[in-house]
C-alpha cells in the first residue's frame, strides 16, 4: 500500500511520528510538508528530534490568508496526487493543510484516512472546527481518540469508516517522553523546582490578535503569584509587541520568556510544572496523559472528558479567571485513560490495511 501522508503545523509532526514508524514497516509513505509552519528551523528541528523521516517533498507554501493558504495547498497537492498516485492519503487534525489536502483527494476519488477525527468545540468561528468537519465529511476512514469523538459523529450522520482507536499522541508520548534524569537536568537549567512553577504557550489568533484578550492574558501571568516559563512563538512575541505588553512581562521577575522548545523540552517542563496555562489543544491532552492539571484559555474546549474528570479548567481568556483557577489546582485521585493506552498507531495502520489493502 501507498500512503501519502499530509502535515504542515506542529502538532501533526508530533502525530505523524509514530504512525509513519507503523506505517513503514510493512507500506511504502510518502510523506508531505506543505510548509504552513513556515520556520524552516524550527520545522527541521522538529523532524530531527521527533526522528521522523525528512519530508519527500515540501510544498513551501508559507503564510497567508486562510483563502491564500488552502488555495495554495491544494493546486500543489492535487499536482502531487496525480503524479505520485497513491492508494490512500492520511491526514491529522483540523489545520489548513488538513482540510486542503482533505478537498484535493475527494475530488481525486483517493481514499482519505483521518487521524484525530470526530473532534468539535461546537465554535464554528474557529477556522479549526470548519476544517475539521470537512474533513471528516469527505474521509472515507475516520479514526477517533474517544467515545465522544465516534458520538459527534454519529450525531452528523457519520456512522460508516468510523472507528475508536485511541489518541495517537498518547503513543507520541511513549515514544518521546524524556526519561526522569533528562527531566531533572532540563529543569537544573532552567533552575526551576518541580511543582512550583505554571508552564505556558498562547498562540491561538483568538487571544493573541485580540488586545483585550492578551491583555487579560498577561496580567494573569503578572499576578497568578508563581513563577512563569513561557516559551514564546515569534508570532505571539510580535502580538505582544505590537499591543505593549511585552516590555510588561519580560519587566515581572517572576516571568520568563523564553524561545519555543522542543518537543522533549516541552514535555519535560510540563511534567515537572504545578500546572499548564494554555490555549493549544495538544497540550490540554499532553497535560493530561502526563497527570498535570491544565487551565485553558478560551471559553470551550474539545477535550471535555479533561475537564469532566477534574484535570482541566476552561476560564476563558479572563484575567481573574485564570488567577483563581491557578491558585485552587488540586490533583485529581482518578485518572482515566480515555486516549488508550499508547497503540493507536498500530490499531490505525491495521484498520487501513483491511479496508484498503
């Protein structure tokens, strides 16, 4: 079998790196940066350290308007399609690079496989929920991380080529999780005390190209009485900039701005943190699976089982919201392991193999 596997933002390097390990054993992937995470650097980072295989081709597509984006994406990948033929494409999540790759092989007739679906927040005014629910609608396999996932679906009418596998970033976490040691050095250098300290990242344009919204945000930060490592995306860092508040918090002793990490560095200082303050949806499950309560800045979330089982408060981006919710964080005795227990890659590729193969 042939796979021609899409990604372009972080979060579907991070998924991507065990599914192309089980994919590769027995297929032949191609594999497709389409270059919507632009920085060539940090993108080669990510690779490196996610020992994912280099991309065979990067269609360098770059920044721009969502119409500008997805356009562009797609007239690259249906050229691509059309010379590489393959019998199947995978796709993750709910990026641009999703949906576009999603649109350009279901007007091909290629079987579309789509990791991570099912999700919804419901918020038709994120772009990231308009792409999701394309996808799934034109996906011919739909692989979900959670019962709740399989009903959304069934509640559109989707009840065929769904099937419950677990989270494929719970198997990304097994893979790459630094060990306790690397752990402890990573937070020596950063001088940090395990447990004393809130592990930030806000990029969603949501919160960083609304003033109000960031301003909440940062006074948060200021005045939730921890110390704060924050690894700050250059976008973000710009917003920052751009609305004054960056001189603000780079001025508060307790805060420090740090260049965006790895994805061990990450995974390390969240373990060791009192708690995640973010808006990503990544690391509201990585939070999880790694036992460290999570605050999540926007006013709904996809992980609602997080929240239901006590790991997870969504304050909205309200200064005194989050404040409160940092200072009453208390963990949970339960912790159920609703994203699986670490196989959905190999629960994936078999599921395709007798559907496709």
């Amino acid at each position: 079998m042939k796979v021609l596997t899409v990604i372009g933002a972080r979060p579907q390097f991070i998924k991507a790196a065990p599914l192309s390990r089980a994919l590769r054993t027995r297929h032949r992937e191609v594999l497709v940066h389409t270059g919507q995470h632009y920085d060539h650097d940090m993108s080669r980072r990510f690779f490196r350290e996610m020992r994912i295989p280099a991309p065979d081709h990067n269609l360098g597509v770059g920044s721009g308007t969502h119409a500008q984006q997805t356009g562009a994406m797609m007239v690259r990948l249906e050229e691509l399609m059309v010379r590489e033929r393959p019998d199947a494409i995978v796709i993750f999540g709910d990026t641009n690079s999703t949906a576009a790759a999603a649109l350009s092989a279901a007007k091909l007739g290629i079987p579309i496989a789509h990791v991570e679906a099912g999700m919804r927040s419901f918020n038709r005014a994120m772009p990231e929920e308009v792409n999701r629910v394309v996808a799934d609608h034109v996906a011919t396999l739909r692989f979900c991380s959670t019962p709740a996932a399989v009903r959304h679906l069934r509640n559109e009418g989707i009840v065929s080529g769904v099937f419950l596998t677990g989270d494929i970033m719970a198997d990304a976490l097994r893979l790459l999780l630094p060990g306790p040691e690397r752990i402890a050095r990573i937070l020596r250098r950063r001088r940090l005390e395990p447990g004393h300290y809130v592990f930030v990242t806000i990029h969603r344009a949501e919160n960083t190209d609304r003033r109000e919204n960031l301003r909440q945000i940062a006074g948060a930060l200021i005045g939730c009485g921890r110390q704060v490592v924050f690894p700050v995306h250059p976008r973000t860092r710009g917003c920052l900039e751009r609305f004054g508040l960056l001189d603000r918090l780079a001025g508060s002793p307790d805060i420090a701005l740090i260049p965006p990490v790895g994805y061990a560095e990450s995974l390390a200082l969240q373990s060791g943190a009192h708690a995640v303050l973010t808006d990503s949806g990544g690391l509201q499950k990585e939070a999880y699976l790694l036992r460290t309560p999570c605050v999540t800045a926007r006013t709904e979330t996809e992980w609602t089982e997080t929240v239901a089982s006590g790991w997870n408060t969504v304050t909205g981006p309200r200064r005194d919201a989050i404040i409160a919710a940092l200072r009453r964080i208390a963990v949970p005795r339960r912790h159920p392991a609703f994203y699986g227990r670490g196989d959905a890659a190999g629960r994936i590729v078999r599921h395709m193999e007798r559907a496709l193969g």
